[in-house]
C-alpha cells in the first residue's frame, strides 16, 4: 500500500499530561492523510526513520505492506524536506 502524511515524532502526539521533548529520545511514526497513525517497524529502510533519524515533522510518502496493529513494513519511505 501507499500512503502519504507526515512523519513525526512522539512530540507531536498531545497525550494528557506527558512532557514531549525531542532532546528525551523518542521514537517516530507516519500520521497519514487519513488522521490514521501508522508505526514503523525495526527493519530497512525504515529502521531509521522509526528511530527519529531523518527530518521531524515533513511530509512523507510511504510504499509499506500494513501489517495488525497499524505497523508498516516499509519497502519505500520518501521524506519530502521542505
């Protein structure tokens, strides 16, 4: 599957009370145009980016087989830097 969003990291997710700081470490997910939140698993190419290395908060196409859980194994993951 296909999908296009933003790639963000755990400070963009407002969860009640819970600081949010990028210098904590954290990890990093693709909120698609969908409103839908897709996470990366641990393998190539998306380790990486699953792991907050790359650009925080830019938009991102991903070519992925969806897995339970909202989980992407990603084949493909193009950061669109502005």
């Amino acid at each position: 599957m296909t999908l296009e969003g933003v790639k963000k990291c755990q400070c963009g997710l407002a969860v009640a009370d819970l600081p949010h700081s990028c210098k904590l470490g954290h990890l990093h997910h693709l909120e698609a145009d969908d409103g839908k939140i897709y996470h990366y698993l641990q393998t190539e190419p998306g380790k990486q980016s699953f792991l907050g290395r790359g650009p925080h908060f830019q938009p991102a196409g991903v070519t992925a087989l969806l897995l339970p859980g909202q989980f992407l194994l990603v084949q493909q993951l193009d950061v669109k830097t502005e």
